[in-house]
C-alpha cells in the first residue's frame, strides 16, 4: 500500500466517480420507472444511503419508495411492490442475497454493486455495476456517494454542483476542533437524514468516535441534552427555525455548510479520516469490522 491511506485515495476520487456515475444513471433504463411502487434495500451504509434514495424519489413524486435495513425487509405480496433496489458494494451480503433469493421470479430486481463478479448478479434480474467506486478499503467513502450520485442523476437531477462542491470539500480546512471534539451528533432533514445516519457510522468506523445521528427536529426532543462544550452537532442541508440558537446556547459547536449535503459528508470523510490518523487507528481495518457480513455461504443456484 502506499503511504496514503485506501481510505484517503479513495474519498479523493468522489468528484471523478461521481461523475461517471451521472453519466451512468441519467441514461440507464433498468431502474425503477415513474410510478412503480419500490421498495430498497442495504445493509449499514448501504442501507442510509436507500433511506436518502428513497426520500428524494418520493419527494420528487416519482412514487412510494420505503427503505428497509435487508435484515428487516417486508416484501409480502400485500404491499404491491413494482421493483426492489438493493445497493451493495460487495455483493456477497447475506442478508441482501436473501432478500434477492426471496424476491426472485415475484418481484423484479435490480442491484446497484460494486463488484460485478459476486453471488448478487445472479440473484438479480439487472445489475448497474459501478467497478470504478469499488474499494479496498473496509470503511466504505466512495462507493456509497456513487451510488447515491447514480440515483439522483436517474431521478432527473442536476448534480454538477455537487461534484464542483465535492471537489471544494476536498481542499476545506478540517478544524482542530472537529478533530479533538468529544462527541458528534449529526442532523438531517428530508434525504439528509440518510446522510446524517451515515456520517456518525463512518466516525464511529474509522475513528471508534461518540457518535449519534437525528432527524433535525427530533433532537430537540431529547437528544439536545448531550450537546456541551467540546462536542459538536453538524447539520446537513438547511436548518430549522432556531436550532443554531439553540445549539449554541449549550456551549457545543454548531456546524452547518452551504455546499451540497452530499459534498459536506466528503468534508466528513476527510474528518474521520483525521481523527482515526490523531487516534493511531488503521481506518481501512477498523476494529471487529470486515468488508462485507457472511452469516453463512451463499448459494447461488
């Protein structure tokens, strides 16, 4: 390995992967169509990134899209799914191949993945391989975003901000303070919340960091109590009527950035990254973690 991190060259290279991603999603005809009810599955962060999928497709009014952890996914006949979505980088998940296996010749499928050479293609009725965003690394960065640019582009979005801010995200200074900082909440609204939820699992991954994740307006129903001097509570996309005030009133540090959420979790890539370095932490073997979950071997018949 050189003397970078997997895990540095690989978040590096969003704003490239990111792009090819665009190119792939806008013209690609195997994802779900306007209308079709859907149904999405991952598991850990492949999981946040379906819930800020599915978000952003229901609110596009494209139609009803429910994220499921694939260990707690209900795809009963009742529930009139058109499509399911499985997102996974390594394609050799467990419970995503289960849930492939059981929706086999009932509902159709189409797997995002990051190897095309693993049990998920057969299981699938379509892949749309993404071997550029692959990685070598356990903590997941690249794949992830890729995988979430993919889907946005399909859902008719613009993303070139979005890699203009990943690549400005790359050069932002990374404060001190967020290195040293106790603990970290993350907040989000709308298809946010995905990314919040996938922001602390990536610090507690790389850097064995405090970490929590809300939605926006539920953290002052409660969770607002552990914010103290020393910790910080970072927001993805806009901020609801005095939350800020009300952050800053406890002694933490509120951080909210301009750019797109999306490219603010690469600044939080770099973090974690920087954390995990302060820490003497290996991030790209962090501890009890493997690339990918086997409760058993897949059979792929």
């Amino acid at each position: 390995m050189s003397e970078a991190s997997y895990m540095e060259q690989e978040l590096r290279s969003q704003p490239e992967t990111w792009q090819e991603a665009a190119r792939i999603g806008a013209a690609n005809s195997s994802l779900p169509r306007a209308g079709q009810r859907v149904a999405v599955i991952g598991c850990g962060t492949s999981w946040f990134m379906a819930q800020s999928y599915a978000a952003l497709r229901e609110g596009a009014g494209l139609g009803v899209t429910d994220p499921f952890a694939a260990s707690e996914a209900f795809l009963g006949d009742d529930r009139g799914y058109d499509a399911v979505v499985a997102i996974t980088r390594s394609g050799t998940t467990t419970e995503v191949l289960r849930v492939l296996d059981a929706a086999k010749g009932r509902i159709p499928t189409v797997t995002i993945i990051g190897d095309p050479e693993t049990p998920a293609v057969a299981l699938s009725d379509d892949t749309v391989a993404l071997p550029f965003a692959d990685e070598k690394s356990v903590v997941q960065t690249r794949f992830a975003t890729t995988a979430l640019t993919l889907l946005r582009a399909h859902l008719g979005e613009d993303v070139s901000r979005a890699v203009a801010d990943a690549q400005d995200a790359l050069t932002a200074p990374v404060a001190q303070e967020w290195v040293d900082a106790e603990q970290f909440s993350f907040l989000g609204t709308g298809w946010t919340f995905g990314l919040a939820n996938e922001a602390a699992l990536k610090m507690r991954e790389a850097s064995q960091s405090w970490t929590e994740s809300y939605p926006a307006m539920e953290y002052r129903h409660g969770p607002i109590a552990i914010a103290a001097p020393g910790r910080v509570t970072w927001l993805f996309g806009q901020a609801p009527d005095g939350l800020e005030a009300d952050v800053m009133r406890t002694g933490a540090r509120f951080v909210r950035h301009d750019r797109d959420p999306l490219a603010d979790l690469v600044l939080v890539h770099r973090v974690a990254l920087e954390r995990a370095r302060a820490r003497g932490l290996d991030p790209d073997n962090p501890r009890s973690l493997t690339r990918s979950v086997m409760l058993e071997a897949p059979a792929v018949s």
